[in-house]
C-alpha cells in the first residue's frame, strides 16, 4: 500500500483547509487523498512487473498465433499501436493468453474500488465496448470484456456498484484477475497491506500535532 508519510499531493491544502477550517489539517486530509491515487498506480505496477509484458503491441498483433502462456499489454502500449482504434480512450490492461490450443484476449479495466454512480458506470461501459467494437477487426482472438474490482470479491456487489450498467459476467473480482493472469492474489493483497500500520501511525502522529485536535482528542478521552 502507498505510505502515508512519503505523499505529496501537488495541492497541500485547498479545500480541504477550507472544509476544516485548519490549514495543518486541510494538508493532512490532502496527504490522505494522494496516498490514495498513488495506491490505485501501485497495484497498476504490481500487475505489470508479475506478469510478462509485450514491448511491441503492433508487431505482436502480427502474430496469426501467440505463444502458449499469458502475456500483458499495459495502457502505455495500447497508446502506442497503430493497428489499434482507441479514440483517446484506452482500457487499462489487453491481457492476451493461449492456453490448450485457444487464445483469447481479455480487455480489462481495473479499479481499486466498486462503486461508481451511474454517469461514471455508463460512461465506463460504453468506453470499454466502443474500444472492442473499433478493433474486434484487428485482432485474431476472441474479446472478452472486465470490469474488475481488485478487493471486491462478491460479483454479485461490483456488477450492483457498477449501477448493473454492466453484465454480471463482466464483473471481476480480483482474485479472478489475477488467476486469468496465473499470479498470486494473496501475495499481492499482503504486500499491499504492509504499510497500513504505518500509515495508521503517521495518522494519529499528525492528528495529535495539531493544537485544537490535540485539545479536543484529551477533552474526548477524559
């Protein structure tokens, strides 16, 4: 898991100052706030390093048939191909395997989270299914769309926190997407929680620093 203390949120304060009325307290809250989008780029990086990446996406797709295994296609290279239609508007992961004489490719889009209103939701889904219908030309395999939820692992919750915009066999738990990629889960989940003592000690630390918390947290605990 990101740490707490190592965040440097670009604004230090803003309106989070403004909704505390304390500036030490608004920078805290924004601290929180960068730890959290550094943790969704974290697990995006542990996806990529346990899994073998393809450099070139262009003149892999050149391939009538893939080597037997998994191979990953990150965003960045998504963004790269020339054979691929993705009109500003990529999806996180093209997850390619050949296994028993079948290859697919899994288009996956990636959330630490699983609920979403329902603008987001639509917008989520007619973005994932424009991208296949644009390429589904391109590409010698056959698609299949995820939405996944990493620490969600009841699918009947991310297809309802996806506002049911999407099928239920589109919803993926993370435990499913990291046995389509043959990866540990588990692993992944403790590497990802190592830092939360911490983070809950910088927390309090900081917390107690600022003179009306601290003032409040003695009144609060007698």
């Amino acid at each position: 898991m990101a740490r707490l203390r190592d965040a440097k949120p670009k604004n230090t304060s803003g309106s989070y100052a403004r909704l505390f009325g304390n500036e030490a307290l608004g920078e805290l809250a924004s601290k929180i706030q960068s730890a959290v989008i550094s943790s969704g780029s974290e697990l995006e990086s542990m996806i990529v390093e346990a899994v073998p990446n393809i450099p070139n996406l262009d003149t892999f797709l050149e391939q009538e048939i893939m080597p037997e295994g998994v191979l990953l296609a990150r965003k960045r290279e998504i963004k790269r191909s020339r054979t691929l239609d993705f009109s500003g508007s990529e999806p996180d992961f093209m997850v390619f395997k050949r296994r028993k004489g079948e290859q697919n490719c899994h288009i996956v889009e990636l959330k630490d989270g699983h609920v979403f209103d329902t603008k987001k939701a639509s917008a989520e889904r007619q973005s994932m299914h424009g991208f296949i219908q644009r390429n589904a030309q391109h590409i010698q395999y056959r698609f299949q769309a995820h939405f996944c939820a990493f620490n969600q692992e009841d699918k009947q919750a991310i297809w309802e926190g996806f506002k049911k915009r999407i099928s239920i066999d589109e919803a993926m738990t993370g435990r499913e997407f990291c046995d389509l990629l043959e990866i540990d889960y588990d692993s992944i989940v403790r590497a990802r929680q190592a830092d939360g003592p911490d983070n809950v000690e910088f927390l309090l630390t900081e917390l107690a620093k600022i003179e009306p918390i601290q003032t409040r947290l003695r009144e609060l605990l007698g």
